[in-house]
C-alpha cells in the first residue's frame, strides 16, 4: 500500500478552521439536543417513552458509520468525504428544523447521524495527517479544543435558544457553521498522491456491522426503559447485536479487504490507548448524566442554570487544551494521562459526598477538577494512540478510537441510569426499616410539620405531615444512590491507571513511513 496517497498538503491554518468548526458543529449538537427534548415532546405531542429516539436514532446512524470512516476515506479521499458528510449533516440539520412530527425528526436525525457519525473521527485523522509528527501534540489539542467545547456551550446555548425563539433553532444555528466548515475544507485540504482504493467492498462486514451496531444501540439506549431482558425485544435485538458483532469480528480478520481492520489492534499502545478512552467514555458521559440528574431533581435546577454549572466549571478547559498540545511534549505523556485519570478519580469522588442541599461553588468544584483533569488525558492519549501508528492506518484507527469513547458512554449512562433505580429502591427500604413511624424522634416530626401545615391552613395537617416526612425520606434514598453510583464510577475510573503502563512513549525523533 502506498502510505503516501494518505498524505495532506494544503494550508494548516484552514485545515484546522475546517476542522475544528466542523468537530464543534458536530458535537455541540448532540449536547444541544438533549435540552430541547422536553419543548419538542411538547411540541409535537409524543408520549414520554417515545420521545428518546430523537437522541437514540442519531446515536444508532452514528456508532455504524463511525468504524467505517477509515475504509470510506480510502474510497474517496479526505477532501470529498469530509467535505460531503458536513453537507449532510447540515442539509439534515435544517431538515430537522423544519420537521412537522416525531417520525419526520427521527428520520432526518437518522440521516445527521450518518454525516456526524464521519465528522468526528475524520476531523482528528486529518489533523494528525496534516500536522508533522513533532507537532501532534498540537494537532491533539486543537481537535480537543473543538470537541469538547460542543458539550461545554451545548446546554447554554440549548437553553437561550429555546428561551429566545423555539427549538427549531437548535438545528438551524448549524447552518452557517456547516456552510463555512464545508468551504474551508474544500478550499484547504489537497491530497496530491490520493488514488481511490481499488479494494472490493465488504458487503458482508458493512451489513454485520450495521446490523450488530444498531442492534446494540438499540439496547443500550432503551433497555432501562424496557426493563431490560423482561423485554422479549430486548433480549432479541441483544442476542442478534452479539452473534452479528461476533460474526463481524471473526470475518473482518479473516477477510484480505475488511471494511474496519482490525488488526490495528495488534499495536500494544493503541490497544491501551484505546481500554483507556473506553473508560474515559464511560466516566464522562455517565458521570455528566448522573450529575445533570442530580441537579434537576434534587437540585430542581432548570436546564439552563445546568448548562451554566458546566460553563462555569469546564471554560478551563479553552485555556488548559492548548497549552497542554504546546508543553505537553516535554514531559512523558503518561505521567500526564496518569495525573488526568487520578484527578478525573477526584472528582468522581467528590460528585459522591453531595447532600441534599448544597451551594454553587459545592457543584462547580468536581466539575472543575474533572475539565482540568481531561484535558491532561485527552491530547497526550490522542497523540500515543495515532503517532506511531502508519499514515494509511490513522483513518481506520481514528474511528475506532473514537467509536470506542462513545460506546463506553452509551454503556455507562444505561448503566448508571439501571442502577440509579435500583439503588434508590433499596435506600427507600434501607431507611423505612430503620424508620419507627411510632417512635419519639419519628412523632416529633410528624408533631412538628402538623403544626406547620394547619398554620398554613392545610384541610388535613397529619396526612400532609406523613406526606412530607415520605418525601424527605425518598429524596434522602435518592441522594444516597446518586453518591453510591458516583463512588462506583470513581473505583472503575482509577483501575485505568493499569493500562497506562502498557502505553509506549510517541517519539518525534522515529520517523513513521510517510509522515511529512
């Protein structure tokens, strides 16, 4: 294979705009979604259960199309693919805004899916191809920049947008940003030895893939809803998710041109590099999921006072990203990542000593520290797992890097979200039982908010008492399962700690063949 046809000419700096422009675009949007689902339910008049696949079906286009961005850049060049998926996403994104039902949004999502799913892994692959290998550091950090800026505005701008004029707006904003991404990257990127991959397609792998994917998308998205394997279609799409992706796995090895290689695996530093960005995946999402949770419900914040914690305690992140891309090279990457992953730990940790009742600064402090501490393992985790990796093999590794991070979130949120729920139950029979609703302490307070509740004038003051004291005791069995489930997530984070031993140090003085 010819490593050259993999290389990127063209103007950094437009290449990166285009980049980064589109990553944010890409990016932001699902965060921004996720705050408008209450206003499109309303909207649209869809029950509770339904209004999920707004999210699930663009995750579902997305986690097919992601491994397969390696093989369809092969096929059409950085320029044309690149260029086309932000086209699609941002045709879709205004089909999405002109929507008139709940079948109509999914179907369109679908299809923003599918440009998104390319955008995100195809934006680091170029970077990394454009940049020289002693500046990946930098390449590292600015596609960080651009990725996790989307999660930190997303909420906020969510928000104001709705607040401002509907939820239409949330997919219209993408229009302009979409537009100028896709001029820049067709203006900047010039691939002069690309030749289009003569490889047959892999008819087979893309349908396994498709099918295991979404399948287990699927699942992950709405078992808790189903009540997992109490559902039949639950248990079914599972059992057919694991003999497609197994079945996918055993034919991509065997196959002279899969679709998504595999063997890439084979090097020990991306494998590791990988294990780690699963966990990172599965601590962040689920960590934000269970903290936007707790702040709504025990809290009783309203979505944009959620996205203004975030703001607050992430904005670090603009500063901390590209210092770390510019210095970060003079120290060994996985001290780095060894500190980001303890200090991710922290502030887990401290996420589970919250109560019932707490102030601003208490909320933005383990916010803080995890934006701190991502940034310490996102660039230099980035860099060792692509830098020493062969030019041809960066779009193929890229997506599955990728892939991997989404997976553990969709993994962790459903998990956390189960045991969110099983937890709460078993602290609400934990505390009744230690609870004696005849007891001293127990009368007291009934004794207490009874005559609090008739001076307000309340018809029946005993039961309104017995109410409340009810109440405080869920709201006591909740919070208890919030800090048992962020505990949970601390003790998983830190056991990364492992695989950073099995990483290997990039060095810009080993050249990697066609690297420029």
């Amino acid at each position: 294979m010819d490593a050259r046809r993999d290389v990127i000419t063209g103007s950094k700096a437009g290449i990166t705009i285009a980049a980064m422009a589109a990553a944010l675009m890409s990016v932001l949007d699902i965060s921004i979604v996720n705050v408008a689902l209450s206003d499109i339910r309303a909207s649209f008049g869809t029950p509770l259960d339904q209004i999920a696949w707004v999210s699930t079906g663009y995750m579902m286009a997305n986690v097919v199309v992601i491994p397969m961005t390696g093989w369809l850049q092969r096929r059409f060049g950085y320029r044309k693919y690149f260029t086309f998926s932000i086209i699609l996403f941002t045709v879709a994104s205004v089909l999405c805004g002109l929507s008139w039902n709940l079948t109509s949004l999914v179907a369109f999502r679908i299809l923003q899916g599918m440009g998104g799913g390319a955008i995100i892994p195809t934006s680091q692959a170029i970077l990394f191809a454009r940049y020289p290998r002693e500046e990946h550091g930098m390449a590292g950090a600015l596609f960080g920049l651009g990725a996790v800026t989307g999660p930190l505005l997303g909420p906020t701008v969510g928000g104001l947008l709705i607040e401002a004029a509907s939820w239409h707006w949330i997919f219209l904003i993408n229009v302009p940003v979409g537009l100028f991404a896709a001029y820049m990257a067709w203006r900047s990127i010039e691939q002069p030895h690309f030749e289009a991959s003569t490889e047959k397609v892999d008819r087979n792998g893309i349908a396994l893939l498709a099918v295991g994917m979404a399948c287990l998308q699927y699942v992950l998205e709405e078992g808790n809803r189903e009540d997992w394997f109490d559902s039949r279609l639950i248990t079914l799409l599972a059992v057919i998710a694991g003999i497609a992706l197994i079945t996918f796995v055993v034919h991509e090895l065997e196959t002279p041109s899969p679709v998504v290689d595999l063997r890439v695996f084979g090097n020990r530093s991306y494998s590791a590099a990988t294990g780690v960005n699963f966990l990172v995946g599965t601590a962040l999402f689920s960590g934000s999921f269970l903290f936007s949770l707790f702040c709504g419900s025990v809290m009783r914040y309203e979505a944009l006072d959620i996205g203004l914690i975030f703001l607050k305690g992430s904005a670090i992140q603009i500063l901390l990203m590209p210092l770390i891309g510019k210095f970060g090279g003079k120290v060994d990457g996985r001290f780095l990542i060894g500190f980001g992953i303890l200090g991710m730990s922290l502030s887990l940790w401290t996420n589970g000593h919250l109560a019932t009742r707490v102030d601003e600064i208490t909320l933005i402090t383990p916010v803080f520290i995890r934006a701190c501490s991502l940034g310490f393992i996102f660039v230099p985790l980035s860099v060792m797992a692509l830098s020493n990796l062969r030019p041809e093999q960066r779009g193929n590794a890229a997506g599955l890097f990728n892939l991997t991070r989404e997976l553990g979130g969709s993994i962790g949120t459903a998990w956390m979200s189960s045991a969110l729920s099983r937890s709460t139950q078993a602290n609400v029979t934990a505390i009744t039982s230690h609870v004696d609703v005849y007891g001293q302490v127990a009368q007291e307070q009934v004794a207490s908010m009874t005559g609090a509740m008739a001076a307000r004038g309340v018809l029946n003051p005993t039961g309104a008492a017995y109410g409340l004291l009810s109440q405080r005791i869920s709201a006591q069995a909740l919070v208890r399962a919030f800090n048992a489930n962020f505990l949970i997530l601390a003790a998983l984070f830190v056991c990364a700690i492992i695989l950073v031993f099995m990483l290997q140090k990039a060095d810009p003085n080993v050249k990697v063949e066609g690297a420029h």
